[in-house]
C-alpha cells in the first residue's frame, strides 16, 4: 500500500505553491496561496477469500488563497486526475471575518493496491 502522504505531496510538488500534509505549521506566516490535505477514510474497496485486494482512500484537499483561487483549483483537481484520483465532491469552505485567507475544498477518491 502506499504512503499517501508521500504520494500527495509529490504529485502536488507541480501546482507551484506549497503542499502540506493537515495544516500549515504553528507559527509560521502562511503564503498568499498554499494547499493542506488530509486523508479521512480508509478502508477494504474489494476483499477476496477473507483477503483485502484493494483498499478504498478518502482525501480531502483544501486549497487557501487570499484572492482568486480559480486557476490554482484547476491545476490541482487536473493534476490529481491524472494521478489516478477520483474527484467526488467540491466546495467552497465558509469565509469568516477576520479569516486571512479563503478555502476551496476538493474531495477525492483513490484505489490503492496491494
């Protein structure tokens, strides 16, 4: 199985803006544009004689951005695509006063191999 971390990060290394796993680090002042991701489910896509062939990969991607973020979603969701996920879902993240940046969520689906 892989280490999806690794895999995200890398496929994203491309879209020209920094990748992180969960959240950008305590402390440190965040770009203009920056992407976090997180997996949030695991789990048997198909089993065969009590045995896990395939296993199903949940990702949140969340794109941050103080100004239009249209291009960098683009890139991002093309780029996971070819990468072989499957976009499932995609929103804009709630903006609140005196957030600094503004939030598009993309959520996609990954079948990892053993």
């Amino acid at each position: 199985m892989r280490d999806i971390v690794e895999y995200v990060t890398s496929t994203l290394s491309s879209v020209g803006v920094p990748v992180v796993f969960q959240a950008y680090p305590a402390g440190a002042t965040p770009p203009s544009q920056y992407v976090t991701f997180l997996e949030y489910h695991t789990g048997p896509e198909m089993e065969a004689a009590d045995k896990e062939l395939t296993t199903e990969r949940l990702i949140q991607v969340n794109i941050w951005s103080k100004g239009n973020y249209t291009q960098l979603v683009n890139k991002v969701r093309t780029t996971l695509e070819q990468a072989g996920f499957e976009r499932t879902s995609e929103y804009d993240g709630p903006y609140t006063d005196g957030d600094s940046h503004f939030n598009k969520v993309l959520r996609f689906r990954y079948i990892d191999e053993y």
